[in-house]
C-alpha cells in the first residue's frame, strides 16, 4: 500500500518558522511566498522558451552594457510586478534596470523590507538550454517607517541581509532560501504548482572535488589566482584530489552544485577588468549569505564579501566562494 508521506510547501515552512516568533509580522513570509509566485511564472516562460517567440535579444543594453534576453526582461517585470502589488516590500532593486524603485504608496510605505534582484542569471545560456536562475536578497529598511524607501536601505552591507536566495530553474525547478536559522531548498513539484522541502538544513561539505572557473580568461588572472588554478589541477589522490573543473558560465548552477556537493567557485578581478564582472549587490552578496550560513566562505581574495560597505548598487567585485576548506586552500597560497 502507497504510503501518503508528508510533503512541506514553502509556504508552510515560512508560516511555521514564523510561528517561533510572536514578535514576527508574516511579512517576511508573505514577501518570500511573492518571490515563489513570481518564481513559478518565471517557470513555466523558461520551459516553453524553445516553443514560442520569447528567446533571442531584446535588441536593447542593460545598464551594464550587456545584452538583454527577452525573458531578462519577463523575469524582471514578474519580480517587479509580484512585488509591487503584494504587501511587504518598500522597494526593489534590479540588475536590470538602472535605478531603484521605490514603490511609495501607502502600503508599501509601511513595509519594512526592501529586495534586491538578478531576475535571470545566466541569460546568456538560454538560447542553448542550460539552467539558468533567479537571485534576491532581502534587507530590513534603515529609513523611517511610513515613509518611502531610501538608497541607504539598498546600500547596506550583505551581512545586514535578513534573508536571501535563488531559483535554479534546471532539471528540475529549485528555491533554495537562507536566513540566520539555517539554508532549506525546494523543489517545485509541477502536478500541484507548490515548491515543496527536499533539501532540509543544507550543509556545504567542508571540501570537495570541484572547481569552477574560467579557464578561458587564465591569464589575465592575478599571480595568485594562477597558482591556486595550477594547484587545483595537480591535485592527486595522495593530497585530496583529484579535483574535477566545471564551469558551466551560469553562476546559479555552478555554485548550487558546489553548495550540495562541495566546491569552490571564482569569478576573479583581471587585467583589463580588476573588478571582475559579477555584482556585489545582485550576484555575491545573496551567495555569500547563503554559503556561508551553509558553512562555507566566500571572499573578495582580500576581505570578507559579506562585510564590504557598497557604494552603488551595480558595483562588482571579484568573487571567490565555496567550501570552507578549499577557500582556506586559496587564501594561503602565496
Ligand atoms: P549573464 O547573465 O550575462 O549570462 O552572466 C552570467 C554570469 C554568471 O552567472 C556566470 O558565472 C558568469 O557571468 C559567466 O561569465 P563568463 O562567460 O565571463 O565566464
């Protein structure tokens, strides 16, 4: 006889968490239960991608001069919409778009978090079906109650980040999410619309078999950045290895798979471009946040990602993270 095991949504495991606290509001689960709604559609765009007119270029730059996708700029109007209309974000941010919004209205005034967003990292691959992803990060507003949101409450370093998380819309469609309490992931089961718990307490093994960097762009990494790639592939089995490069160029999937598995990911700064490419505030700061609630670490080669004080919000940074071990490996080398 089948047995009916219990399965968890993501709604009942933030209303549950709530719970623990009198003091909460529910708008913290209220703004995650939006981000999994704008998630879903999100969704179901990216999996009939190939069937209707949605890939291919929008034909217009983002305000980093890169080419935007068409879903880019779905994804970003779903997050934005979701958010806009629910009621507990002030205001969001968006790599998409060249400036905050801030919502201002009476409700939204009153809300006392602000989001952050990548809608759809990794956009380049969906012209060839490789997975892609969805990044937030979620701050408790600095300015005044009532008011409307501020640039400070997006300025705020990552370690003032309440919340943070990304979708991987892959094999198969995941949210994994982090507050202080720990990291949780779910997978979004299709015959009933609802992401459920499938990744209880994720841990970032302390090391692993993995590294994930640009091979490509070898030489015009620092000395150091060298070194540590040169130990990576002499890795043996005598000293921990041997270690495996995989860099699929959409950095959702990359760091997922060294997140469950353990790895280390790199997007270092270079010659032409010392600040790398990946945004402080979209991109590395969620991940650090997460990884390193996971256990792990994650770096600019220099200081904690997590501690730098941002300046605006579509700064980069050069990104080393992952396992715990492997980030200590990469620190010591000279
Ligand atoms: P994009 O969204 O423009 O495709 O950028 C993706 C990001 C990140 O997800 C990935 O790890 C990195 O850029 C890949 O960049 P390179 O192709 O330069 O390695």
């Amino acid at each position: 006889m089948a047995i009916n095991r219990h399965i968890q949504t993501l709604d009942e495991f933030t209303i549950q968490q709530m719970r623990d606290f009198p003091q909460a509001t529910g708008e913290l689960a209220g703004l995650l239960r939006d981000i999994g709604l704008a998630s879903k559609r999100v969704h179901v765009e990216v999996n009939k991608a190939g069937l209707v007119d949605i890939l291919g270029d929008a034909g217009t730059m983002n305000v980093q001069g890169e080419e935007v996708k068409k879903l880019d700029i779905f994804a970003n109007n779903q997050f934005m919409g979701v958010l806009r209309h629910g009621i507990s974000c002030a205001g969001i941010g968006s790599e998409e778009m060249d400036d905050i919004v801030v919502f201002n209205d009476e409700i939204s005034n009153k809300s006392k978090y602000v989001c952050l967003f990548d809608p759809l990292d990794g956009s380049s691959n969906i012209d060839v079906n490789v997975s892609i992803g969805t990044i937030f990060s979620i701050y408790r507003r600095v300015s005044e109650l009532g008011k409307p949101a501020t640039q400070e409450d997006f300025l705020q370093p990552g370690n003032k980040q309440v919340a943070a998380g990304y979708v991987i819309y892959g094999s198969s469609t995941m949210l994994v999410y982090a507050t202080h309490r720990g990291v949780n992931g779910f997978t979004l089961d299709q015959s009933i619309g609802e992401f459920t718990m499938s990744h209880p307490n994720i841990v970032c093994p302390e090391s692993g078999k993995f590294y994930s960097v640009n091979h490509g762009n070898f030489f015009q990494y620092s000395d150091k950045v060298q070194r540590y790639i040169t130990i990576c592939q002499q890795k043996t089995k005598e000293n921990g290895g041997p270690y495996t490069q995989r860099y699929i160029g959409s950095m959702v999937a990359d760091v997922h798979r060294n997140l469950i598995k353990g790895g280390i990911f790199m997007y270092p700064g270079m010659k032409d471009k010392p600040n790398g490419k990946l945004r402080l505030l979209y991109e590395c700061n969620p991940f650090a946040f997460i990884v390193e609630r996971a256990g792990g670490k994650a770096t600019d080669g220099q200081q904690r990602i997590l501690d730098i004080q941002p300046t605006a919000v579509h700064q980069r940074t050069p990104f080393f993270i992952g396992s715990k071990l492997m980030m200590d490996e990469l620190e010591s080398t000279s």
